[in-house]
C-alpha cells in the first residue's frame, strides 16, 4: 500500500528500488505498476528469465571424488573413505 510508503515518495513504473529484508540485507525490485492506492514490485533478480552464456576454462580433469562431493552416499556408489 502506498500509505506504508515514506511520505513524499512517488515511485514510478521501471524504478528499482532497494528494499531490506529484516536482517538488513538488500534486494532490488523494480516497480511493475504505481497508481494512488498500491504499486506492484517485480522481485525476481534482474537477470530471471534471460537466456546466460558463461565463458568457462576447464583447469583439470580428474577420476578422483573431491572433498565436497564427499557424502556417505557418495561413498558407497564410489568405494572411497569418507571423514
């Protein structure tokens, strides 16, 4: 409801604004729709529903389990010992 709004902020349709979580963290959301009684927020990250192309440099191939994905799960399907 825009009454829950700071007095004399208008947001409009395609601002983001930075808004607080209760542990104080930020995120954005970007205003939908603002008319006298509510405005709508969209939000999702800004990068939702975009198609991403990563550029990766494989470093190493290795046969051996890694540390993280060790779980006792893990360990039975491959034989090693896990801490």
């Amino acid at each position: 409801m825009r009454s829950e709004l700071p007095q004399g902020f208008d947001p409009q349709a395609g601002q983001v604004l930075a808004l607080r979580n209760p542990r104080g963290g930020q995120f954005p959301a970007k205003v939908k729709h603002a008319d006298e009684e509510k405005i709508t927020v969209d939000l999702n990250h800004p990068l939702a529903g975009k198609a991403l192309t990563f550029e990766v440099e494989v470093l190493e191939i290795n046969d051996a389990p890694s540390p993280s994905s060790c779980t006792p799960s893990a360990c039975s399907s491959c034989g090693s010992i896990c801490s």
